[in-house]
C-alpha cells in the first residue's frame, strides 16, 4: 500500500515546497527544521494505522479510560540525510528505540554506482514494529538494500513501515517490487523522473548536503 500524502492538500505542502525552494534552502537550519517537521506529520498519520488498546490513567479527580497505541516501535533511518527527518518520527514516537543504517553510493570510473552498507546499529525486531525514513527515494536501491540488511541481523519485524519525503516514480517501482508483503509505503511527494546522476527531478538537490555541508 502507498499512502501520497502530498496529494491532500494541507500545511504539509508547505514544507516541501520550502524544501525544494533554491532560496530557503540557503538556510540549512530552516531545511534541518522542515524535514524534522514532515517527519512529525508522518508519524502522525502512520500512529492511526496502528494499534490502540484500552488503558485506564489515573487523575486528580478519578480515571480516564484512553485508548493509547500498543506496538513496539523502532524507527529506523539511513545516514546522514535522514537524522533531522529522523528526530521528527522520534519527537512523536519518543519512546521508541532506534536504529541506524550506514549506506552510500560507491562510484566506478564508469560513472555508475553501486550501494554500499557498511553498519548497522539498532534492536532486535522479532514482534516489532518497524518505521525505516529516508528524506530521498531515488532509484530505491539503499532502501532495498537497507530493509535486506536489516532483516537478515535483526529479524522480522512485524510490519513495516518505509517513509520518504520525496521520492522518483522509477524508485516507488523498485522498491514496491522487492519489500516485503507486511510494508507500507510512505511518501511526501512523487516526482516523475531520475537525471543521468539518478537524482530526482525536480526534486530538491542533495538532502545530506543541504542539511550539513557538502562532502567530498
């Protein structure tokens, strides 16, 4: 299943379009800030599709009968780009744990590129549930990659939830075809196409350095 939140219109929109904008993004705290704020939205629509069980909280003046959320979640993200989007999953779900992925795109003399991933550090997933963000679903091999790795040292977690900002139709295709049967897709905004360095058109550029400087 794909949730498109950017096809409702709402506040939401806002904060993409600040994201893609070549002028705000010359604020890198003001992009740290809009990820941190899209991941808040969705963990907020991901906290409906989960679930809720009956539990009594005690008040000053008596008891309150709640119905409060009873999965076991971590939230999982891929290195560098995905921290402040990350920080917004884990301002919601704050007493969820985390994991984190290492992965970047090795380069051949031949101008292509192959995934890499170098760590994983995070909890067991056996009855869990998973929420793995990454800003950026390009060609949707890191997140292939990455929910393989994850799975195959940390176990299966129950569902699994894959969220991103924006993301390319070319990389929603990949990804859909190679994830599991208990994930849900996630996505800000789908854009039509990949350029020749297989970054998303229009897309915004590169969110790890517009976030935290550029590498080398």
């Amino acid at each position: 299943m794909i949730h498109n939140l950017g096809e409702q219109n709402s506040i939401f929109n806002t904060y993409i379009s600040e994201l893609r904008d070549i002028h705000i993004q010359k604020d890198p705290m003001r992009f740290r800030r809009n990820l941190e704020r899209i991941g808040e939205i969705m963990a907020y629509e991901i906290s409906k599709t989960l679930s809720f069980g009956p539990v009594s909280v005690e008040t000053p003046l008596g008891q309150a009968e709640m119905q409060l959320p009873g999965n076991e979640l971590v939230i999982g993200t891929i290195l560098r780009a995905g921290l402040p989007y990350h920080q917004g999953f884990l301002n919601y779900f704050d007493r969820a744990q985390n994991l984190f992925v290492s992965a970047y795109r090795k380069h051949h003399k031949d101008n292509s590129f192959t995934i890499e991933i170098e760590y994983l550090s995070g909890p067991g997933l056996q009855n869990k549930t998973l929420i793995l963000v990454d800003p950026m679903l390009a060609t949707g091999k890191s997140m292939v990659l990455a929910l393989k790795a994850i799975t195959e040292h940390l176990g299966k977690p129950d569902h699994i939830h894959v969220a991103s900002v924006i993301a390319s139709e070319e990389g929603v295709d990949y990804t859909r075809a190679r994830i599991p049967e208990n994930c849900t897709l996630w996505i800000g905004a789908i854009d039509p196409e990949l350029n020749a360095k297989a970054y998303i058109v229009p897309g915004l550029g590169d969110a790890g350095d517009l976030a935290y400087g550029s590498k080398i």
